[in-house]
C-alpha cells in the first residue's frame, strides 16, 4: 500500500486524504502543527456559553457548485443562513453589500432601482477609464461619498496602507445592488453546519486509512520524508523553501473576545467602517447559529495588523513586489518531484471554502488518474 503525506489538517488536505482513502490503496498521514484540526474554519463550543464559536472569524459557506454542495452535506447537516452584514458609519447603522436601502439612507432619498442607478453613475468619477488601484476602482464604482463612507477606513484598518496602494482586483469582489437585497452573496446555495466545521473535518477524515497526527511542524522542503510516495503541501509556499526569495506579505488578525448577558449587538457581523475605531468588526457567534437559543452571548472584537513570523497568515497582500517573489517560488514548485501544492496559503491566493473544496477534489481525481499506471 502506497504512503501518502499531506501537511494540514484543514479542508485542503481533509478532502485530499478521504478521495485517496475511498480507493483503498493508500496509507495516508496527516500532520498539522496545531492542537486542533480545520485550519482557520475551526470551530468549538465556548466553554461558558455553549456558543459555537468561529475560532478564527466568520465562515459562512456559500457557493453555487451543487457538486460541492452535496459534497459537505454527507458529513453534517447545513443549515440555511444568510449573512445580512451590517455597518456603522458616523454613528448610522446601514446594510451591507450597498444596495437600493443603503442608497436611499446614505442620501435621504427614496429612489427606485432605475432612479438609484442614475444617481449612482452621476456619482462615479468619469475621468476614470481604467482603474488601477482600489481607490480608484471605488470612485469609478460609487464615487467619492459611498467610497468614503464604506471602504476607506474600513480598508486602510484591514489592510495598513491606503486604499491607492492596492490592486482593483480587491474591490472587484464587493456588489452594489439596486434593489433591497441586503444577502451578502449571490450564491444558490449558503448555509453553515449544524455541529460546526471541525465537526465536518473530523467526519471527512474519518476513514481507517488516515491517521492524523497534530502539534507535528512540517519544517518545509528539507523536512521531507523519502519514503512517502506522494506529498500534498498546504502550508505557505515561501515557509516550504524557507523564505530563500523572501517572505510573503499577508495581514493576520487577532481578536478580543467578550462575553456577557442577552444580546450585544443583533447581528452575527457588524462592520466599522470608521477610521477612528481601531477594530474593523465585530462576529457575535451565536446568531451563526439561529437555531439555538442561549441567554449569554460571545462576541469578538477583530483587529487587522501585519503578518509577523509568529502570526497566523490569513489574507495574501499579493502587492507588486510580493508577486515577483510568488513568481520565483513557482518555478521552484515545478522542479519538485512528488510534491502537490494547493490550498490558500500554498498558491498564495485569496479562496473561500468552497473554492478550496472544489480544487482539493479536482487535484486528488488528477492524481488518482496519473498514479493508475504507477
């Protein structure tokens, strides 16, 4: 039976080691340097409350891939939720992604959807033809009030820069809505799992097959083990090659965690959109599940910095100088032999959950096709 090795314990790596264990041919090794399995999507019953908590902020799966919908409905039940996200701007709560009520509080209008559009488009700054940085993309998009309001200091907190020092791409992924639905994605299927997302991991390694071993560092390309025939990587790309071209530039966050009686705040995000407030939000976590009920609440604070060699990277900068580096590392990935990189941080890509889901089966059925005649 041949030995498989996959470095990470979160979705990645999970949906990886149970394609190749279903085929029974193969003796599979999960490592994680964590105490706990599911990455970034762990999540744990508060020990107070009994609150489900998002360990490591909010994850709410949404995507419109049946085939990735059904594939993590085998493991636990997804309840259907819809993130309304809000947010508070000068003292005014209003709803996000912008759409036709966000318009209409922002201006103390009460445009209809056709009215809004215009409105919006006399907003949006014409001399703009084509967007190079963020805020250039805003102000074309939804000019210099809503860009302001929304994205400036909420964006400067997230990131630690300004807003014209980043790529378009970023904003590209924000929705404006000439309507009044406040759903914060456009996907057909969104829910978030009945007994958590640990809970799902667990299930989905959960085959005779695999052995996971946690508190276990994988010390990169000098690190690995000969007598495996196969590695799937999903850590960072720069840690592999122990940073030879540099590091990587990501932001992390950390939290400040809270907890009281009845209800804080209403809502299971509320962003703060005002550069005086040093958090970007807040995720109370018992409205990510509305199907219980609990007289205490917990809620973290969230707070954006750099990314230090002790810190946890989640979102990739993926600024000029960061992309020449990413450049260099892969070409080193292609003169490795028997070695798979996928997952966020080993692309060194922004992915959501399904996103990572749907390239973790896809990579596994075009291993198990190359390795049939092996």
């Amino acid at each position: 039976m041949k030995k498989i090795l996959i470095i990470g314990a979160g979705f990645s790596g999970a949906v990886v080691a149970n394609s190749l264990a279903k085929t029974g041919r193969y003796s599979i090794d999960v490592i994680d340097e964590r105490n706990h399995i599911g990455g970034n999507c762990h999540t744990e019953r508060d020990k107070e409350t009994g609150i489900m908590v998002h360990k490591y902020g909010p994850h709410i799966f949404h995507t419109s891939n049946k085939l990735v919908w059904d594939y993590v409905n085998q493991f636990d039940r997804f309840h259907p939720f819809v993130n309304r996200v809000k947010s508070i701007y000068n003292g005014q709560v209003y709803s996000l992604p912008i759409n036709l009520h966000t318009i209409n509080q922002f201006y103390g209008k009460a445009l209809s959807p056709g009215e809004a559009i215009d409105w919006i488009q006399s907003k949006g700054d014409k001399s703009i033809q084509e967007p190079k940085t963020f805020e250039e993309q805003a102000k074309k998009f939804v000019g210099e009030e809503l860009y302001k309001a929304f994205f400036y200091g909420y964006t400067k907190k997230q990131w630690g820069c300004e807003p014209s020092e980043l790529p378009a791409s970023i904003l590209k992924r924000l929705p404006v809505r000439f309507s009044y639905d406040d759903n914060y994605y456009n996907d057909r299927y969104q829910g978030i799992p009945e007994n958590g997302y640990s809970y799902v991991i667990e299930r989905i390694l959960a085959h005779d097959l695999i052995r996971v071993k946690l508190n276990q560092k994988f010390s990169g390309e000098s690190d690995i083990d000969l007598d495996y025939h196969h590695i799937f990587y999903t850590g960072p790309i720069d840690a592999f090659f122990s940073f030879r071209h540099g590091r990587l530039g990501y932001r992390t966050v950390y939290f400040k965690d809270f907890r009281e009686e009845g209800d804080h705040q209403g809502n299971p995000v509320i962003n703060y959109a005002d550069e005086s407030v040093p958090y970007t939000r807040i995720h109370e976590h018992k409205h990510f599940t509305p199907w219980e009920s609990f007289d205490k609440t917990i809620y973290f604070e969230e707070y954006s910095k750099e990314t230090t060699e002790t810190d946890i990277p989640y979102y990739p900068k993926r600024l000029e100088s960061d992309l020449k580096k990413l450049k260099l590392y892969e070409e080193e990935v292609r003169l490795i032999q028997k070695v798979s990189f996928l997952g966020r941080l080993a692309t060194y890509r922004y992915l959501d959950m399904h996103h990572i889901i749907e390239e973790a089966l896809d990579c596994a059925a075009k291993f198990l096709e190359s390795d049939k005649s092996v």
